[in-house]
C-alpha cells in the first residue's frame, strides 16, 4: 500500500486486540493504508467496525491495560509510532496529529475555561509563553469562526453551544499546527445546519492550513462532499479503498454496494421501500478466517466461508476485499 | 387543515407548552421556556406526519404534549373524537389503550430488570384482564409481528443489540391495538444499515394494523421517506407544513430552505455542483424568543417588518402551509415562479 514515499502516515498491518471477560476481542485486523500530505480521507462503517479503533490505536490513545496493539508500521514523521517510547508518543499526540472527538461536550473540561484549555497544548507543545500562547488562542478562535475572540477565551464550555465547542475543539487540535488531522464524527452530534457550517469551515481551513486530514464518519453524505478518497471499513478491516467518485460510482464490495443503496435521500427520486442489510454486523472472537461480511452477503459463495479475501487493486488507488465480482456476477479471477 | 373527508384522527390547535423558569431565593418566576409556542396540526388517520427541526426546537416536547404526558399550558388536542386536553389522570388511563409512544433510546426506555414477556405484557396487565396463558399468547403474536424469535421472551433487554431493543419497544406500543403512535425520533440511535430495518417495519405495521404515526425525527431523508405531510418546527412553532413531495421540492419558508440545503448529498459529482444555503448563528434560546418572526435572526432574507410583527401560520395553497411574510404576498404568488427558482439553485 505504500508504494508512494511521500506520504505522512503510513499504516501498515495495524492488529488491535482487546481483553475482556468473554475472550479476546479482534478490533483491528491487518489494516494497511496511507495518508498522502493534503488529502482527506474519509473512513466508513457501522458503529463497531473499527473506524475509530484503528485511529486511537495508531496514536496510542487506547491504553495498554486491555488493548493490545501490534503492526508491521505506523510511520509518521520518521518514527514508527508502535515502537517509540510513551514520552515521544505524547510529543506527538497534540503538536504531530490533532484529534478532534465526536461529542464536543465530554472531551472539553468542564471546570477550565476555553482559554486556558486552549494555551495548554501551546505552553506545553509549542514553548510559548502565557502571552504569546493566549494571543495565538485569540487568533486560532477567530479562525474557526468564534466572534469576540478575546472575550470567549474566559469563557466556560458550558457557555458555548455544540457547534461552537466543536468549533473550540477543532481550534484545539489545529492550535500546534499539527501535519496530520483525525477527525472522530465531528458533525455526528450536531444539528444539520450547523453540520454544515462545521463543513464549510473545514473545507475553508484545509485551503489555508493544507493539512492531511482522517475523516471518521457513518454518514455517506457527508464523505461525498468533502472526501479526496474513501477507505470502508467492516469487521475491523478495509474491505474497500477508493477515490471518492470513483467509489460511489463504481462501488466493487458488496458492502460498500449495499451501504449505498440502503441510505435515502431528500433530493431525487423516492424509493418506495428502503434497500435493507439483513443481520447484524459480527463481533470477532478470533481473527478473521473467512470474509467477515459473508453472513450478510447476498452474493456470498463457497470460497468466501473458507478464506479471507486479501484486498486485490482492481484500478488505480482503488482496492477490494472481495471475491465476489460485480462486473461479471461470479468469482473474481485472480 | 386536512383535505380528506372526514374528521382527523388527532387535531391540535394552539397547542402551548410553557415550562416556568424559577429564580433568586424566593423561587419567583421569572420566566417560561416556551418549548411549544401555539402550534396546530392535524393528522389524518392511517397517514404519517413527519415532524422536523433540529434540536432544541420543540418536536420531542410537542409529541409528549399531544399524548397528553404533559399537563399542557394552553390549547386543544383531540384524539380519535375525545378531547383529551382537560381530563384528569384516572380517565386519561382509560384513553392510553388508543394512543402510544416509542421511544429513542431503546436502552433507556426498557426495564433491565424485566425479561422481554414482562416488558411487552405489562401493557396488557395494565389494561386487560387476560389469564396468564392469554396474555403469554399475545406476546407471542407481537414478538412475530415485530420480527422476534419466540425463544427470546425470557431474556432481558441487556442481550439484545439496539435494533433488537428498538423492536421490543415497537411491540410493547403495539400490545393494546393502539390507532396513533408517537414515534420520538426512534431511529435515531441505530447504525444506518438497521434504521432501514426499523423504518421497513414501521411501515409494515403501519399498513397492517393501520396505525396513525406522528414521527419525529431530525433526519430529513428519513422523513421523506415514511412521512405523507411533513412539519417543520423552528423554536417552538411550525414554520412550514406541507404534502411530502411539495414540501422538499418546493419547500416555501427560508428555514426549510436552509434545512433541506445543509443535509449533504450522498453522491460527490451533484453534492460539488450544488449550491448550499449556510446559516449562520445558532437557534435563540425559547425562554427569549426574538420579537416578530422566531426566524429573524438567522434568516437570509429577513427585514425590518420581520424584526416587528409575527408572521401568521396560514395556507398558501392547497395544503400547504407556512409562517412567512414574504411567501403568498409579494414575489412568490403562484406555483409557476417558485418551481421556476427551483431550477436555478
């Protein structure tokens, strides 16, 4: 997967693992992909498919009492972040990648002003000064959009609404200008009109700030406005990795295929009855020894309960783990 | 308001929901949140309203407050000929029978501590006089009608996933052969592929047992999808209500405008071309609602008569409704110029 040298992160063979009472839960199995500088790359699936495992595993974020986390690499930057010690990781976290998490209201403290949450990652990350730190948050507010910048810093989390704290999160993560940008749903929890002001806003910061960014979403609207590629998750894999018009023009797994169908839409035509996807998705006692999506598949056959299907390239950047194939209704030949 | 002969299963006019705000040592009040501010609907029976809006506008207060939930501030609500605004406790009792809700949060709306029998029967309990092995038949029938495997009724709601759960709710609200059912956003906490499950169903049932729903929700293509007439809601008030397709091809008031602009287009060629409609701010709160029109502060298009009077809820065509004052009057007259600023986006 990583034949282009360039890009920042570079994720390879990422297993995640987590104890538990009932046995060993597979998270993450074997996923393999690149970030290129600039691009945005948007990750789908259900909830429990992994998305959002995958990227907390790659910073370290995930603790080491239940998850285990082993890899060929995660290169970023020069270092393979599996390898390098817990001080070095915290260096990163923060200035290297930024995060921003799904609930704007649970990742804020409730009990230090905006401000004060803001200069933290600066004094500490950056060096600044209390205030260089404190007008370099002024500055960061006013990008995101927060009027009367000076005034808000003093201002409490509870005395912002959810589109302003996501917004506050946002100025958070992109405070140590960090290469790499991973966002955790931002726009799950808000409203859709604030949903898409949060949109337009990032499309307007990756203008100015031409940073890599990680787009965790369930929504597939969402992806198509603002996405370069599009990586679909299931079961805790890739099963499909594919530059965005190619991907909703020509989907290749049935996974991806039957997402699509199953989402309505308020513009176009109107189904009369919505396209469903039977079942549940599984939960992996094991790592996976037969395709993970075959129990739901339509098109499932012999091979597909025996074997794991390995992601094969079909077209340029665009790659499939399935041995199913749409074109021709039958078994992909390899 | 409706168009079909015959009366409405649910009407509501000028329904206010007000919560007190107490203050200061003396607990005086010193305001109301004025969480539903004089709406009225009608909802015609065997047919779904949709009811939309973003958060905080009033469409989850407004479903419990037409279930009577609430003890409500102001107005009428009646339901399958029974006016149920006034009646006390012991008799609105004997009217739940008719009328049910499903929840949003299938975890939190049922009891850990009952098994899924308990759960579905305790209407029928509550309600009917029926022998033990009646009652277990009648759970039976609903765990098929929902789509339950019959050996699940001895386990509890912990083992089961949120679609699982979301169903156990459904029948419950479906024990006492109910004709209405408010559905409070039930959707809204399940993964895309099992909200197409739940939503099928509903319909199913719907066509079935020909229930009236009133489904609220803040997922507008979900709504396009099951409702027949859709409302839209915007601090405390109905902006817009309307047949289905009028109302997202032609959507009349600027917020339903906006609000059908914002939602994304799962398609990256079309979502590039198209134009969106941001608003900016954020929803004043309802305990200080602006003066004139609700929408005036975010609206693209308001002025200074906006800022000054309330516009009035009326139709502007045939079954389609709206409180705007530059919508009717002024350029948009008749359906021609309106399809035609379609076409532009």
């Amino acid at each position: 997967m990583s034949e282009n040298g360039a890009a920042v992160l570079d994720v390879k063979d990422l297993r995640t693992v987590f104890e538990t009472g009932q046995g060993a839960i597979h998270a993450v199995n074997s996923v393999s992909f690149d970030l290129k500088p600039g691009e945005l790359l948007g990750v789908v699936g259900e909830s429990g498919s992994g998305k959002s495992v995958t990227m907390m595993s790659l910073i370290g974020l995930l603790g080491t009492t239940a998850a285990i986390v082993e890899g060929a690499h995660v290169n970023f930057d020069g270092m393979d972040l599996l390898k390098v010690s817990e001080d070095d990781l915290r260096a990163v976290r923060g200035a290297g990648i930024g995060f921003v998490f799904q609930d704007p209201m649970t990742s804020l403290n409730p009990v230090f002003t905006v401000g004060f949450q803001l200069m933290e990652p600066l004094r500490n990350h950056m060096g600044m000064s209390k205030a260089a730190a404190r007008s370099r948050a002024v500055e960061l507010l006013e990008l995101v959009g927060i009027a009367d910048a000076e005034k808000r810093l003093s201002d409490y989390p509870h005395q912002f609404s959810g589109g302003m704290r996501q917004r506050v999160m946002i100025a958070m993560a992109l405070s140590c200008d960090p290469k790499v940008l991973i966002a955790d749903e931002p726009t799950t929890a808000l409203d859709v009109t604030i949903q898409a002001q949060i949109l337009e806003l990032m499309k307007e910061l990756r203008r100015k700030l031409g940073m890599a960014i990680v787009w965790i979403t369930h929504d597939l609207g969402v992806i198509a406005g603002i996405a370069d590629r599009v990586m679909v998750m299931y079961g805790g894999q890739i099963v499909e990795l594919a530059p965005v018009i190619q991907l909703f023009e020509n989907p290749q797994h049935p996974y991806t295929r039957a997402l699509l169908q199953t989402v309505p839409s308020v513009r176009g035509s109107r189904t009369e009855r919505l396209r469903v996807i039977e079942g549940q998705p599984p939960i992996l006692f094991s790592p996976p020894q037969k395709c993970s999506y075959s129990a739901r598949c339509n098109h499932a056959f012999d091979r597909c309960l025996s074997a794991d299907p390995k992601r094969i390239r079909i077209a340029d950047g665009h790659d499939v783990a399935c041995f199913w194939d749409p074109e021709t209704g039958g078994p992909r030949d390899e | 308001m409706s168009d079909t002969g015959g009366q409405p299963l649910v009407q509501v006019r000028g329904l206010k929901m007000h919560f007190p705000i107490y203050a200061g040592i003396f607990r005086r009040h010193v305001g109301d949140i004025k969480a539903v501010d004089d709406i009225s609907l009608d909802i015609n029976e065997s047919e779904t309203l949709g009811l939309v809006g973003e958060s905080g506008c009033g469409k989850s207060t407004a479903g419990r407050a037409v279930l009577r939930l609430y003890d409500i501030t102001d107005g009428s609500i009646t339901v399958d000929g029974t006016d149920i605004s006034d009646v006390d406790k012991e008799k609105l009792r004997h009217l739940r029978p008719k009328m049910q809700m499903i929840f949003q949060d299938p975890q939190a709306s049922l009891n850990p501590r009952m098994t899924v029998a308990g759960i579905i029967g305790e209407p029928l309990v509550e309600h009917m006089s029926l022998s033990r092995s009646e009652r277990l038949e009648r759970v039976y029938q609903l765990m098929d009608a929902v789509g339950l495997n019959r050996s699940f009724a001895d386990r509890y709601p912990h083992e089961f996933s949120g679609g699982q759960r979301q169903r156990i709710g459904i029948a419950r609200a479906l024990a006492l052969n109910p004709k209405f059912i408010v559905c409070d956003e039930p959707i809204a906490a399940l993964d895309v592929s099992i909200q197409a499950q739940v939503v099928n169903l509903l319909e199913d049932l719907q066509e079935q047992f020909g229930l009236t729903y009133l489904f609220i929700s803040h997922d507008l293509s979900m709504v396009r999808h099951i409702a027949d007439r859709v409302a839209v809601m915007y601090l405390g008030k109905i902006v817009e209500l309307a047949p289905r397709d009028d109302l997202y091809e032609r959507p009349l008031h600027p917020y339903t405008q906006a609000l059908l602009s914002a939602v994304p287009e799962p398609d990256p060629v079309r979502e590039a071309e198209r134009k969106h409609i941001i608003l900016t701010g954020d929803v004043p709160s309802p305990s200080n609602a602006p003066i004139g029109c609700n929408f005036c502060t975010r609206c693209p298009r308001a002025e200074q008569i906006c800022r000054e009077i309330e516009p009035e809820f009326r139709q502007v065509e045939k079954g389609h409704y709206t409180a705007c004052h530059f919508v009717g009057d002024t350029e948009i007259k008749t359906a021609e110029p309106t399809a035609g600023e379609r076409v532009k986006p």
